[in-house]
C-alpha cells in the first residue's frame, strides 16, 4: 500500500489543530491536517481571547488582523449584569474596546504589562485566520472534510486511514506522530481508551445542566435596550438566566439558556426558541434563529494522559471546560504552542524523544488548574440565586436590585480581571526546566506578580512606544544578555550550535529588566517560558543539554 508521508498527522481543525499547524509549519516540519466538518466553524462558540493566547498571534505575527475582527473597534467590551436586557442593569463590568487596548497596554505595568490586551472575538473569525495561515505554509496540508477512520502505532511511525465525509474515498497516510485534537468526543482519545477525570457534570441553578443555545440575530435588540452595549450580556431574573455574547456588535448574538426540568430541545420549536430570547430581552423582539443546539454546563474534566506512544492529545480532547471565563480555547491554544515546539526539535533530531514526554509533565498540571478555575467562575454566579421579587417595581426590589447588582459586580470583576489566570501558570517541576527552588507566591486568578524564576512567563515590559520586549525574542529560543560586556554568556552561543538549537542573543543594558530579571542571563524558550538565569556560562552545556531534553534537570 501506497502512502502519503508526513511528519506530523493533525486530526482536528479547531483552534488547537490550526495553532498547531502554523507552529509546526512556520517550523518547516510537514504537516496534514483532517478535519470532519466541511470548513471552520459556522457557530460563534468561544467569545473570549486571553491576553495570553494574542501575546502568541503576535508572535505569529497575526494580532493584528484578529484584534480587527468581531465587533467595530470602538464597541465597549463590558460584561453587563440584568434582570431582563431591556428592563433593569444591575451591574457592569467595564472593559476597554479594542481601539482602546491598543492605547491602553502601552502604558500598563505589573499584573496587565503585557504586549497584548485580551480581544473579545468568536472563535469563528479566529479560526479562519488560523486557517488561512495555516494553508499558506508550504509544508502544511489542511483538509476539511475528512476524518481519520483509523490508526495504528506502529512503532517507528503511525499509520491511518482518512475517509472523505459523504463519500466512499480513502487516503493512507503514515506519518512520525499523530496528533487528536478532535474535539470532546475525541476518535483518537476513546479508541486510545483514555478516560477523562474530575467533575463530569455539576446541577447548579445556572452553568450546571443543560444548555440550550441560539446563534441569532436581531438588530431591534440594539434598539429596545436601554442601556449602553456590552459585549457579554448575562440576564439574571427566576423565570429564565441566560448569558449572550455580541458576535459582531451590529445584532448577532450567541445566546444560551439552561433548560428546565422538563424542557427538551427536541420539543422546541423556533418559535418557542425565539419567545425563550424575548422572555430575557423582557421585549416582543423581531430575530432570525441561525442555529440552535444543546450542550452541558458543570464539567471540569481532564483526560487521565495526553500520550499513548507516538499518538498525543490536546484542546478539548484532553480538558472539558464549562465556559466561565473563556479558558477552555485558551488552554488549547497554550497546549499547542507548548507542543509545536517540542514536536519540531524532536523531528529535526534537535532533542530526544524524551522532549515529548514533558509536554503532559507540563500541560495536564496546567489543565488541572484552568478547569479548577472555571469551576469556581461557575460556581459563584451558577449557584447565586436570583431572589422572588428582584424584577418588582417597589423599594424591596429597587433593594433586592442593589444587592444582586454589589454580588454581580464583584463576580465579574473575579472572573474577568484575571492576569493570574493568564499569566501565572508555571511549569517548575518539569525535567526541562532548571528550577531554582525558591517559594513562589500563592496561585490566584487575580493576582499576577511578574516573576522571572525559571518556569514561568518571561515578564513583559515595553522597550519603547512601538517595540515589546517579546517583539525582540527570537522565533526559537533567545539568549537575553542584561549585562554582555561582564556577563557575554559565549559558552550559551557554542553549546547551542553544537546542538542544533536556534539561539537569538538579545543584548539589552536596561535598569527595570535588570531589577526584574535579577540574572545577567537568561534562556527563554520558544514559548516564551524562562528554562534558565544565572550570571556565567561554566555549565553551558549542561543547561542546554537539559533543557532540550538530553538529560533531566536535578532536583
């Protein structure tokens, strides 16, 4: 039998399938791509793009074209708390448009100093630029379509079938390693017989149970609510709860609900669908159902491993989100940044095998964390319960308004404002990083203190009014040099070209990075994570060899 051969088999085209595509691309490692659906995706799904997750479309030089995407730049990005949208605000969340951010972050420091802002955008739009750079890389083959129908490890390599949707055409393809980023109900991860783990579905009042959800739209909403535009609108009343994200900001909504005891989405029609929309507008609007469907709130679900063999797993294949703060896309984009790199340097026979195992070392601890996360968001407004009279036009509602409006202000600002969610995941116990031991400062969504201890971000700062520091890594990995007349660290420059690796050395004498960094030196990797500081360059190549995976850090 005939086969195509690649370097690497993608079944998923997603945002985890697309990310890694483009880092694996961008890398010239060949790639093919298998996605069942007939294109990217038509529904809204994920609203929200962390400020992490852009901070890497900058690194691929595409952040740009999607912070232009979605809603008009100067549409407000708040997240608004309601009874109904047209009758009653409770509370609102203010956060900048995205003409806004791109004054604003020029001028934040500590927990937000970042090169980027987060953009509320639907995940539709950023897949097609994902897409679209994907299938612009000459060793990237992108396929939608096709599914993978079967695979076999077979030791050196993995062999699999790709079967055209709707049609009887096959495909072989024997490629080094496989990759499922095939969704929640992943191909690849139950044939593998791995399981996920954790919380498989809370009951709350609202975000626990299940969803039902519309993509509409409706321009008359614009003009019925009072109140100024936000980009998520979240209805909090006892007859029906529901959140709507803005999709372009004109009148298209990704509207959900939970259903109720005894509501079924096979029994409801559109026209029951669109009174369930007017019941939390609390207005007789006009709308035009674009899809509709069901999902479950509650999980908090991560998959036991993320390897079997050469076969690896990541996106939602591996962690089931419920959408309280928009983790679940990010945390793929994340997975696949962090094993795009490490894929391409084992391939390229830069690093050992090994390299591969640390990408479950590193990734499921952080899953472990997000979804933990999401739970809690869930929790705190899921499980607050809107009182009987909060909609009643007397002082005991305007009193009741109050007080839902002081909880709900202080939970969006909880579950939105979160740089430590963003930036502080670390990955200290992994054998590739040389961790220098010392306590670091308690996880907390809030919270981000920059902190360049090897494992973590490398902390941001701005050069100048147009230049990031991160503008100034290399693609690859990057020597920076704090002080190179007294600390040159030339032995780094050696030990990574007998090696393989691709180092850029970045001088820059800088008082504020120095007092960040606290080291003359520091390795920072292609996924902007700090491997290593010091202040000499003796055991160079002990360092490189660690942290490429040759061998494994002590301690």
């Amino acid at each position: 039998m005939t086969h195509e051969v690649y370097d690497v088999a993608i079944a998923g085209g997603g945002p985890f399938g697309l990310m890694l595509a483009n880092e694996l691309g961008r890398r010239g490692v060949s790639t093919i791509l298998f996605d069942e659906k007939s294109s990217t995706a038509f529904n809204p799904q994920a609203n929200a793009t962390q400020a992490r997750t852009m901070e890497h479309f900058r690194r691929l030089g595409f952040a740009d074209e999607i912070r232009a995407l979605g809603m008009p730049e100067d549409f407000p990005t708040d997240i608004a708390y309601f009874t109904r949208y047209a009758h009653h605000e409770l509370a609102r969340f203010r956060l900048p448009s995205a003409k806004e951010a791109r004054e604003k972050i020029l001028t934040m420091t500590g927990s937000w100093s970042a090169a980027e802002l987060p953009h509320r955008v639907s995940q539709k739009f950023v897949e097609r630029v994902l897409r679209k750079h994907a299938e612009a890389l000459s060793t990237v083959s992108v396929n939608y379509g096709w599914r993978i129908s079967q695979f076999e490890d077979v030791g050196g390599a993995v062999t699999m079938t790709a079967s055209q949707v709707g049609s009887e055409s096959t495909r072989s393809v024997r490629a080094k390693y496989l990759i499922g980023g095939d969704g929640a109900k992943s191909f690849v991860r139950r044939t593998l017989g791995i399981r996920y783990q954790g919380d498989g579905g809370a009951v709350r009042d609202f975000f626990g149970g299940k969803m039902f959800a519309l993509y509409l739209r409706c321009p008359q909403f614009y003009e019925v609510v009072p109140f100024a535009p936000a980009w998520m609108n979240v209805a909090f009343n006892p007859e029906r709860r529901a959140f709507m994200a803005a999709v372009d900001g004109k009148g298209e909504f990704a509207f959900h609900t939970q259903l109720k005891e005894g509501e079924s989405e096979d029994n409801i029609s559109d026209a029951q669908a669109l009174k369930m929309f007017q019941t939390v507008v609390g207005y007789p609007v006009e709308g035009e159902i674009l899809s509709r469907g069901t999902w479950t709130a509650g999980f908090a679900l991560v998959a036991e491993k993320f390897q079997a063999g050469r076969i690896f797993l990541g996106g939602d294949a591996v962690h089931l989100f419920t959408p309280a703060g928009g983790l679940g896309y990010n945390t793929a984009v994340d997975d696949a940044v962090n094993l795009g790199w490490k894929l391409a340097s084992v391939v390229k026979g830069n690093a050992p095998a090994f390299l591969l195992d640390t990408y479950e070392l590193e990734r499921r601890p952080a899953a472990v964390r997000n979804t933990g996360f999401a739970r809690a968001f869930a929790e705190s407004i899921g499980n607050y319960v809107p009182k009987s009279d909060i909609e009643a036009d007397s002082d005991l509602g305007s009193d009741l308004r109050r007080e839902a409006g002081a909880y709900l202000e202080a939970h969006g600002r909880s579950e939105f404002n979160i740089p430590g969610v963003t930036f502080g995941a670390r990955y200290n116990h992994s054998p590739i990083i040389l961790a220098e031991g010392e306590r670091q400062a308690p996880d907390l969504p809030e919270v981000y203190v920059p902190n360049a201890a090897p494992g973590g971000r490398a902390p941001h700062v701005w050069l100048n009014s147009q230049t990031s520091l991160f503008d100034r890594f290399g693609f690859e990995w990057t020597l920076l040099r704090l002080r190179p007349s007294s600390s040159p660290g030339t032995e780094f420059v050696t030990a990574a070209r007998m090696t393989g690796m691709d180092l850029t050395v970045v001088d820059i004498e800088e008082d504020q990075l120095r007092a960040i960094y606290r080291e003359p030196l520091v390795l920072i990797r292609p996924d902007q994570v700090i491997a290593w500081r010091g202040d000499g360059d003796d055991d160079a190549v002990q360092i490189i060899e660690t942290v490429l995976g040759h061998i494994p850090a002590q301690g």
